[in-house]
C-alpha cells in the first residue's frame, strides 16, 4: 500500500489543515475499507430493515440469520484465503521486482480460478452436510462465499494500486448497491437479503477486477505459476492462515460455547453478548490504520527502500548507517503515532460509550465489553504495524511466531473467560492482541538493533528477493 501512501502524503505536503485531513481521511478509509464498510452496511440494513418490519416476528428472525450467515461467510472466506493471500501477495511482488508484468494478469486469473473451485467445492460440501435449508439459501451462501473469497485475493492488488479515488469509489459503490438490493429485496425474507448482498459482491469483484487489470499487460489467459514448488513459502501460508484465524478464534469460541450463544440458522450460531460490542469496537480502527497507511506503509517504506538500495549500491559506512538510522527512527515515529492517535481514539469513544449504546438502543451491559473491546482493537492495530515492519524486513520467523501467538492467546484467554463468566467476556480478545502486540514491538526492536551488522551478516538463500 506504499504506493496509495506516497500519493496521499502529496495532501500533508500542503501544510494545511485541509490537506492534512484530506490525507488521514483518504487513508482511514481506504486502509480499514473493507472492514468498515461491510461491517455499516450489514448494520444499516438490519437498522433499516428492523424499522421497516418490526422487531418482532419471523422479519427480525429473518435479517438475523441474514447477519450471522454474513458473518460466518466473512470470517471462513479470510480464513480460507489465508492460505494463499500472502504466498500470492510474494510472488506478484517478486515478479514486479523482476521486470516480468506481462504474466501477472494471467496469474491473477489462475488465482482467481483456483480459489472458485475450491471455495465452491468446499461451500457445496458445507452445504449439503450440514443445512437443511430451502435450495434457494444455500445456492446463495455458496455464491457470496465464492464471491467474497475472490474480493480477498483481488484487494491484494488494488492495495498497490496509486487510484485511491477510483478504489473507494468501487468500495463504495460496491456496499451502496449491497444496501439498496438488499432493501429492495428484503420482502423475500433472507433470500432476498443474501441476493442483495451477492448482487453488491458481484459489482465490486467486477469493478474492482476493471481498475486492477489494465495496470498490466495483458498476454495469455490463465497461469498458475504462483503454484509451483519455488514459488511456494510454507511459513507465508501458515502465517496467512494462522493470522486470520487468530483474528476470528475467539468469535468462533463464544459462537460455539452453549452458554454465550444460540442456533440462529442451521448449524451457525451467533453470540448476542459478545458480537454487537466487538463489531462496534472495530469502527474505531480508522484513525489507526490511516497512520500506518501514512507512516508504516509510507515512511518505513521509503526508509526501508533507501536503506537497502545504499547496502546494495555499495554506499559507504557512514551513509549506510545513517541510512539506517533514519529507517529505525521512522518505525519508532511511527508505532508511537499510532499509539497516540488509537489511544486518543479510545479515550473519546470510551467517554462516548453509553450515549452510542444508547443511540442504538441495546442495553447498557454491552458498554463494559465494548470498553474492553476497543482496546484489543487498538492493539490489533499496534500488532498489524509491526507484523508488517517483520515483513519488509524479511523476518517469516517472527511473523510465523507473532501470529501463532495470535492464535493460541486468543483462543485460551477467550475460552478461560468463558469459563471466569460474563463480567471476564473480551479480555481473552483484550489481552490476546496487547501480548502479541508487545512481543511485536520487541521483537522488531531486536532486529532494528544494529541493523547494519544483521543485513551484512544475514545469509540469504540463492535467488530470494524481498517482497
């Protein structure tokens, strides 16, 4: 997303208030888009849909499980993506890197079509094992689980892309169209609303796919060079994977626990305690992730770049270390950025926690574990920053241990809370994103610690290039 940042960072070199806010503004959005805006419009259409209908009857029954089988699509189509989001995401860099543009639209193809046979394989499986719903409904659970599954591998490319205008205005367009069908069609019940939804997802993959693929020629139809043995890194995929089911592990957790939930629609449950507060919590993630769009992905990257462009132009001594001292000064500013600007955001959304729940109409027992949540999400930011610093230093052991961190933190602390009872729910998610984030820090202190010997000493396998 570097590419997004150096043209955003033209608005903050206007030295006005207006460009300053242009640029965090832009960057919120686009660095928390998908998040944000799928988490609004399910909320703006279960608000709209509840005022319309009622909240009583078989209309409210209906737009929840049209909310749960959302969320269950959203969470299994990351965490199936996993496996191959960041393994993808290496070798379109590596092939950029290598001056070879003409055979990534063919790959992206190939990617695409691997990942519609297997998320359709696997949705079609899920289906007629475990539902026992109208054909309508699982025809329509399969296709937006294909079709969000295929969003996740085409954002990979849109993120590098410099048309940030062009890319929130998909987005946008995108869940605008998603609200509207499913309005329209919110008479036929939670068909009609996963129609709607599919309808959304169909013109954003389409969108998205008619801004990303004239960035590159176009010279044969389908490639799956991605998938061959050089081209594969089990330590990306097992991160790919282990990241996003560390993200959900406690969603899924107090979904199953008899306890902290109920049946919503077949066999998927959903937890009225725990989900409403965590999903609010994460709105909060704007303001955080528009500085690590604009100092993480930006900063550190032209740091990044410069220092190892002078390690390997033979640059000498003092320039190589003064070179990498700017680079170490730019992650440092930039952690403590975020720190200051999602800490600021957590104390006003904390002083505004009751009039939002309020707002909203729940009930007042959901402010304290919104409270908790809010702070996991900021370290879940904290945490994204410097798994990303991992990245770009090529550190895949680290990432690999930060995020099986993630993993087995989330899911013991979320099940012990469980355990504890209700006045404990979110400190699982709570502590588990501090630890990681913490483990994070130091860990990237460690390497940055006289990176100049590491760099020089580091011995690299014959042929890596860095992402």
């Amino acid at each position: 997303m570097a590419g997004i940042g150096f043209e955003l960072r033209k608005y903050l070199d206007e030295d006005t208030f207006g460009g300053t806010l242009k640029a965090y503004g832009f960057a919120g959005l686009i660095g928390a888009g998908p998040w944000v805006l799928s988490i609004l419009g399910v909320m703006l259409i279960g608000i709209v849909a509840v005022s319309r209908q009622g909240v009583d009857g078989d209309g409210a029954l209906g737009i929840r499980q049209f909310a749960t089988s959302v969320t269950w699509i959203m969470g299994a189509s990351l965490i199936l993506t996993g496996l191959l989001q960041l393994v993808f995401t290496r070798f379109i860099a590596d092939r950029l890197y290598e001056g070879r543009e003409s055979i990534v639209n063919a790959n992206l193809l190939g990617a695409l079509a691997l990942t519609t046979a297997v998320a359709g394989l696997l949705g079609l499986v899920l289906a007629l094992t475990l539902f026992d719903e109208t054909f309508g409904w699982e025809a329509l659970m399969v296709g937006n689980f294909v079709a969000l599954s295929n969003i996740w591998i085409v954002v990979i490319f849109v993120a590098g892309l410099k048309r940030f205008r062009l890319i929130l205005g998909a987005f946008g367009a995108g869940y605008a169209t998603t609200v509207l069908a499913c309005l329209a069609l919110l008479p036929f019940g939670p068909n009609g609303l996963l129609a709607g939804l599919l309808i959304g997802h169909a013109l954003l993959l389409f969108v998205m796919l008619g801004v990303v693929v004239p960035e590159y020629p176009v010279s044969q139809t389908v490639r799956f060079d991605f998938l061959r043995r050089q081209a594969i890194f089990p330590k990306l995929i097992l991160v790919g994977v282990l990241y996003n089911a560390g993200i959900w592990v406690d969603k899924l957790i107090f979904w199953t626990a008899p306890g902290t939930s109920e049946a919503v629609v077949g066999p998927l449950r959903a937890s009225l305690i725990y989900d409403l507060p965590i999903f609010l919590a994460y709105l909060s993630i704007i303001p955080g992730m528009a500085v690590f769009l604009l100092r993480i992905e930006t900063d550190f990257a032209e740091a990044y770049d410069g220092f190892f462009s002078a390690v390997r132009g033979n640059a000498s001594l003092p320039e190589i270390e003064r070179l990498g001292d700017a680079m170490v000064v730019a992650v440092r500013e930039g952690l403590h950025q975020i720190c200051r600007v999602q800490g600021a955001t957590v104390l006003v959304l904390y002083l505004l926690g009751p009039t939002i729940v309020g707002w909203l109409g729940i009930s007042d027992a959901y402010v304290h574990l919104y409270y908790i949540d809010l702070v996991g999400v900021a370290a879940q930011v904290l945490m994204l920053a410097v798994l990303n610093v991992a990245f770009y230093l090529d550190r895949l052991d680290d990432a690999l241990l930060l995020t099986a961190t993630l993993f087995v933190s989330n899911a013991l602390f979320s099940w012990a809370t469980i355990q504890l009872g209700p006045a404990w729910y979110g400190y699982g998610f709570g502590l588990s994103m501090t630890l990681t984030a913490l483990l994070g820090v130091v860990l990237i202190a460690r390497e940055l610690e006289n990176i100049e010997f590491r760099t020089f000493m580091r011995a690299r396998p014959a042929g890596g290039t860095t992402s």
